[in-house]
C-alpha cells in the first residue's frame, strides 16, 4: 500500500472513515443548535452565555472545531492533490500544491486556536 506523508489519515479507508465520523458530529452539533434555536425559547445573550458556559457544551463545541478542521484538511489534501500537479499546473505543479497545503494548515491551526481561545478564555 502506498502512503503519503501529507495525507492526514495514511490510508483512503481512513481518510474516508474520518470524513464520515467528523461529518455525524457536525450533523449532532448542527442538530443540537439548532434544536435550542427553534425549541429553547428566546435566545438571548444571557441564554447564549449561559449554555456555553456548561462543560458538556464547550466540550461538544470544541470536538466540532476539531472536526471542522479534520474534514477541512482532508477534503482541500485530495483537492490539492488532483489539481495541484506538474500534469496539470506545469513544472511548479508540486510547489504551488506544498505552498497550498501549507496556508491551509496554518490557517487551520490558527481557526483551530482562536476557537479554543474564544470558547475556554
């Protein structure tokens, strides 16, 4: 089996099992907000405060952070990977696809603790 080093998962099954799992989850936490939008009253400041001041909540909200930034990755990794070649781009196909990869990890990684900071600050 080949690998490569950039893939986030080392293997398309995981990759894809990944993808399907970090998906459910954004689906639960859509379906939780959404759920407290439509049917937990009047959403004020102080309710809004008030429920991601609860650890259950800060903790649901920090694994969809964390699994936005896993789908993320993936999905733009096989993107970066199909489009971004010597094939298709030309000679500087592979640079302009490891610069690509690397914005997007920053910026990943910057989203990622910003989050964190906002949610547990």
């Amino acid at each position: 089996m080949v690998t490569a080093v950039t893939n986030f998962g080392r293997s398309g099954l995981s990759d894809w099992l990944i993808q399907r799992i970090t998906a459910l989850v954004l689906l639960a936490y859509m379906l939780v907000l959404g759920g407290i939008v439509l049917f937990g009253g009047e959403v004020t400041y102080e309710s809004w405060r008030g429920l991601f001041s609860q650890t259950w909540m800060r903790i649901f909200t920090l694994a969809a952070m964390l699994s936005i930034a896993a789908h993320a990755w993936i999905g733009l990794w096989a993107v970066s990977t199909d489009y971004l070649t010597e094939r298709l781009m030309g000679p500087k196909g592979n640079v302009l696809r490891l610069i690509f990869q690397a914005v997007v990890v920053a910026a990943l990684f910057v989203y990622v603790v910003w989050g964190i900071q906002i949610l547990w600050g």
